[in-house]
C-alpha cells in the first residue's frame, strides 16, 4: 500500500466540495457481472447500507452481455434511489454500463476506464459479502 502525503490539492478539494460541488470519490467498486441479476441487486443493496458518505465511494455495474434482463434490473434499481435524494451530497453514485466483448478482463478494463475514484477495488461476486467490508 502506498501512503501519499496530504497536499494543497486535497485540502482544495475539501473546500470544494463544501462549496456544492460533488468530490472525487476515494474509491471505486467495480462489479462485472454476467447473468447474475440478483446476486448484482443484493450486492448493490449491501453497498448501499454502507456507512461511509455517498461522496467517498463509486460504484460501477459492469454487464457483460447478460441474457437475464441484469442491465435493466440495476438501472431500475438505482432511479428507483435516485428519486429520493434531494442533496449533491446524498446522491449515491452508480454507474451502469454494458460490455459487448464476454470475457471478465473485457468488462474489469471496462470498469477500470470509468473509474474515477483514486482507489479502485474490483470486487468478485462470489466472495462480495466478504470484500464489501472495506
């Protein structure tokens, strides 16, 4: 693990995000999935009990071709959220996308690329109910 020291910029971007502008987060979650709609759902609804501020973390639902309605379901899921919230601050930031290529390396860079967090943790569905716990 790497520790980089507190910078000028950090404390910027503190400031700015009092301001009303919505901070980068601390960290993204990648989940690639592949015909596992309700496992994605429980696992999105686990994330969202988290008691870290919506601000801190991302989260990004990679669909790798599934035949299962999975990308519908998650988008359904989050506006159902999105609805609710009124503050910047509130606003739980999922990202759903949708990647042709099967194959996990194809949908994790997928991920990867919309990043934005400056920690990534791509998570396995088979082990989420362990890793979430970051």
């Amino acid at each position: 693990m790497t520790v980089r020291p507190r910078t000028r910029t950090a404390r910027r971007e503190k400031r700015g995000a009092r301001g009303g502008q919505v901070r980068q987060p601390r960290f993204s979650v990648i989940l690639c999935t592949y015909n596992r709609r309700n496992f994605v759902l429980a696992t999105l609804a686990t994330l969202r009990r988290q008691t870290l501020p919506y601000t801190d973390f991302e989260v990004i639902v990679v669909d790798n071709g599934s035949r299962d309605g999975t990308l519908s379901a998650v988008n359904s899921y989050v506006q159902m959220g999105e609805q609710t919230q009124k503050k910047p601050e509130e606003i739980w930031r999922v990202h759903c996308l949708s990647e042709p290529k099967n194959g996990l390396a194809y949908a994790r860079n997928t991920g990867l690329l919309a990043a934005t967090g400056k920690r990534l943790e791509p998570m396995r569905l088979a082990c989420a109910s362990i890793c979430i716990g970051i």
